[in-house]
C-alpha cells in the first residue's frame, strides 16, 4: 500500500470528551473497533471495510424508465440590483414523490431536492439568503465558487436552526456561528462553469447532503454564449445520486444519531462509504428523456456520498461517439474529446453533448454505469420519440486555457490521504493527521503557484475549496486526455496525482477533503490558508 511506510502523527490522548470539545459537535470515533494492521503496517480500518458498502432498499425496488426527468427549476431571484442578484434558498423539511406513490421526507433548499439551480453569470453578484428551518446546523458551499473565506461554508461556521435550542458550541476559535438566518456572498468572479452547492456541516455532510441538501448553479459567459452549442431544452442537467429507501418511502442512512443532533458517524461496516441501491437522476428513480434527433448537452454532476460512475450509452447512437467531451469541473476545455466512457467520482461534473441524430426514431438508448453490477448498473433512458432538424454544432475549439507552469510553483507538499488513528479510533487522515480546524497543512502567498502531491490508500476523490487546478501527472505518467481545469480529482486505489494551482482570489482559511463523504465526516480534511 502506498504510504504505508510512513509513520503515523503522535497518537492523540484526547479523551473522548475533548475529541469532542475540540471539533465541536464532533466525536468522529464512532466508527471505530480496534484498528488493525496489515502486514505492510498500514493502518486500516477495524471491522469496518475500507471500500463503500451497499445499503440495501427494503421493499421493492421502482421499475426503471417509468418516471419521466425532472429538471430542477431555476431559482427566482427575490430581488436584483445593478450588480447582483439575490436569492432565499432556506433549508426546510419537505415531502416529495420520489418513488412513485410514496411521499419521502426530504431536506431541502427552498424545500425542493434536488435545490432550485442557481443560472448566475461571470463577474456578476449573487447573495443568497438563508433561514435555517431545520432542526441541525446546516453550513453552505459553492462547490466550485471563487468565494471569500467567510462566504465559504467552512465546516464550523454553523448555521443553527431558527428556531429550538440547538447545543451547537464550536471550540474552532474562528468559528463565525449563526443563529437563524445568514447570507452568503458569492462574486462569482469566474468562467463559465457548473458549480454546486451543498451542505458542509462539520462531522454531518455526509447524511445531511443524503437528506438532500444539494443543487447545482451554473456560471455563464460571453465566451460559452458565442458558441453554437446546444441550449435551452436541449441543454439538461443531470444531477446523480443514489440512495436507499424504507418501504414506505423514508430515506435510510445508516447514521449512529438519526436525529443528527450529537452523535455524528455512521455504523462502522458503512465507514468506507455508503452505497444505495436506487440511482436517482434529479430526484427521480431511473428516469427516462424523450429526445428528438439532435444533439444535447448534458451537465453531469456526480452528486453521491461515495459512489462513482463509469458512464456508457447503449446502443451508442449511429455514426458517433458516444460522448463528446467539452468541459469538466472548471468549465470548457479548450477542445472537445471523444469519449466512449465518462468516469465521475463523487461531487465531479463533466459537460457532454450527445447527437441522437443517427438514431431512428422509436430507438431507447440506456445510460448505463458499467462500474456497478445489480440495479445501480444503470442510470436514466434517453426514448428518441420525433424528427428534428438541428443547427447547432461542437466547434473544434471552445476556449483557451493558460497552462500553469511546474518550474514557476514555489512549493510542492505530498498530502498522503489514508486511514489513520482519529483521536484513538481508527478513522480517515491526510498525513496521518485528523481534521483540525486550528491547523493548516499549507499557508501559500496571495497569488503563488504550488504542487500538490496526492497519495491514496483506498479510493479518495480530493477536492480542494477556494482554486482549481490542473493535473500534472497520475502515478507519473502525463493524463491520457486534458482534463481541463478541476476542483475535485479522482484518486484511484494506491495512486498518486501531481496538481498545480495558483492560490488567488481571496486570502483566509479554506478546506480540502475528500469528497466521499463518509470519510470527509470522519476527518479527512485539512485547511490552507492563503496569506
Ligand atoms: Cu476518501
């Protein structure tokens, strides 16, 4: 295993109490047996497995293909300005038919799940304005966003609900702790992009964004408007997930405190991760798409706690690839790919057009997910269902990017992302160390360029806040295609990725993690601070 060889940080000696102190709300031993070790001497995980695990619906499962896709409506502005536009997006419990026939309690933005999407644009403001109507703290990220540090959604600037008494004390000493309502402001000082956002509770992301707290928000500019490229109807979000259902509908979660007021963690035979076994696209249980013939874009958001996809269509429509590539987590690479297979770790987005017109009409066309066997082994339907003539097209080039230069970086730092010892409990570390807010694993200058090694012991998709960044290498060899600008790389088994990013934008205190959320839950993040 790689990293094994390193040693593990100081055990800590924390009581369990102070583990808690310490990371506020937080206990993040709750996983924990006894941790074992293999005989590379890598710390794994007691009687947990390291890998995701399945959580199975009770009852039957919905047929595939009857529900017709959702699309997510887009926020209303509540009000705008000369430079800005405003938003409510109160988190609230709410009821949907998510399976059909059955209601399932959600939490939601604006009480929708998936969230309302967000249609911003480069360089001009939005603010959006919470009352927090549940019964937990909820933080708020723009996945993606260039934001101000205190706009962030750092996992211990707690939003606490409007209403009961929440204990929500957070020893973070910089901890900017609401009460009831607060605005997050969002330059969106950036390119074209789709970004989005979901809840980052400290120590509760991972069922909280199962809950649903999650929607997308995408950025437009005159550079991806100029292109002759598919839009309106024929440009759709698909925002995936799975999850697992009780029969009656009610969401399962295998957390330790279903309430999510204390205890935070799940089981521990689900610490590696938690799978579902229905595949909601939107919201909605493997959804179908009448199309016509004609090319779509489809914005992919890989939106699961842990699981990740290998997208293929089947039959691939007549006369093309299946996928032509156009942009990725930070917008338009600078030429299209063709792709027979997308590949999505989770939060992950990837901008694709797909043509139908070699499809007759009648023709279904499946999105299947080639990394899962059983009902998670397929995604949605495409039904080519009418004739239609179609003047938009994939120019050979769509945008420019700047290519960060490995010789001007004034640092490179290896971020070893592996089980580890969690304040006595075996749990999820970055250089054997657990989440601390009071600690930065790097203080970059304003506007200096860094590389970051990455290493995995286990599958980890790293996401760094604030920048994007593009991959340099993958277990030494140069990437097979472009990847475009990035937020969140997927770190393969055993693996380890060189990134360079120039940290600009904003000064402060920001996060990176893992994006499974299971582990992101237990400690796998870190901060930098950009001085
Ligand atoms: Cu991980």
């Amino acid at each position: 295993m790689v990293g094994a060889t390193r040693a593990l940080g100081p055990v800590v000696t924390l009581s369990r109490r102070d583990a808690l102190r310490l990371l506020g709300a937080g206990a993040l031993g709750t996983f924990a047996a006894a941790a074992t070790t293999s005989t590379s001497g890598c710390s794994l995980l007691g009687s947990g497995s390291p890998e995701p695990r399945l959580l199975a619906s009770e009852g039957p499962l919905p047929a595939p293909f009857r529900v017709p896709l959702p699309v997510p409506a887009v926020a209303k502005p509540v009000r705008t300005d000369a430079t800005t536009d405003y938003y409510d997006l109160s988190p609230r419990v709410a009821e949907q038919e998510i399976l059909p026939g059955l209601r399932t309690r959600i939490w939601g933005y604006a009480g929708r799940f998936p969230g309302p999407t967000i249609e911003a644009r480069s360089g001009r403001r939005v603010v959006v304005h919470q009352t927090n109507e549940l019964p937990v703290p909820v933080v708020t990220h723009l996945h993606g966003g260039r934001t101000p540090a205190a706009s962030d959604g750092y996992p211990t600037d707690l939003l606490l609900p409007s209403h009961g008494d929440f204990p929500g004390r957070m020893e973070d000493p910089r901890a900017n702790v609401a009460r009831g309502s607060r605005g997050y402001d969002f330059p969106m000082d950036q390119r074209a992009a789709a970004l989005w956002y979901h809840d980052h509770r400290m120590d509760f992301t991972a069922p909280q964004v199962w809950r649903g707290l999650a929607g997308m928000c995408f950025v437009r500019d005159d550079e991806e408007d100029a292109l002759p490229l598919p839009r309106g109807e024929q440009e759709v979000p698909l925002l995936i997930c799975d999850r697992a259902f009780d029969a009656d509908g009610t969401l399962r979660y295998p957390a330790l405190d279903p309430d999510l007021r204390a205890e935070p963690g799940v089981r521990e035979a689900y610490a590696g991760g938690v799978f579902g076994d229905v595949v909601l696209v939107n919201g909605a249980p493997w959804p179908s798409l009448d199309v016509s013939t004609r090319r779509y874009r489809f914005r992919i958001l890989n939106a699961s706690n842990a699981r990740r996809y290998e997208l293929s269509l089947d039959p691939v429509p007549h006369g093309g690839p299946a996928f032509v590539q156009i942009g990725g987590d930070g917008g338009l690479l600078e030429h299209p790919l063709a792709r027979s297979t997308l590949t999505l770790a989770p939060a992950e987005r990837l901008d694709v057009v797909v043509d139908f017109a070699g499809c007759p009409v009648g023709t279904t066309v499946l999105l299947r997910n080639s990394a899962a066997e059983g009902p998670a082994g397929r995604v949605m339907r495409f039904r080519v269902v009418r004739k239609e003539r179609d003047e938009t097209s994939v120019p050979p080039r769509l945008s420019r990017i700047e290519r960060l230069d490995p010789a001007r970086a004034v640092a490179t730092r290896d971020l070893s992302f592996e089980s580890g010892d969690v304040h006595g409990h075996s749990g999820w570390t970055i250089n054997g160390d657990p989440f601390d807010p009071t600690r930065a694993s790097a203080r970059p200058r304003f506007g200096s360029t860094e590389v970051w090694r990455l290493t995995s012991d286990v599958a980890h998709p790293v996401h760094l806040h604030l920048v994007h960044f593009q991959v340099l290498t993958i277990d030494g060899e140069r990437p097979a295609a472009d990847l475009g600008w990035k937020d969140t790389v997927d770190l393969r088994p055993a693996q380890t990725v060189e990134i360079i990013a120039r940290f600009d934008g904003y000064r402060g205190r920001y996060a990176f993690h893992c994006h499974n959320l299971e582990h992101e839950d237990m400690a796998m993040m870190g901060n930098f601070e950009v001085v």
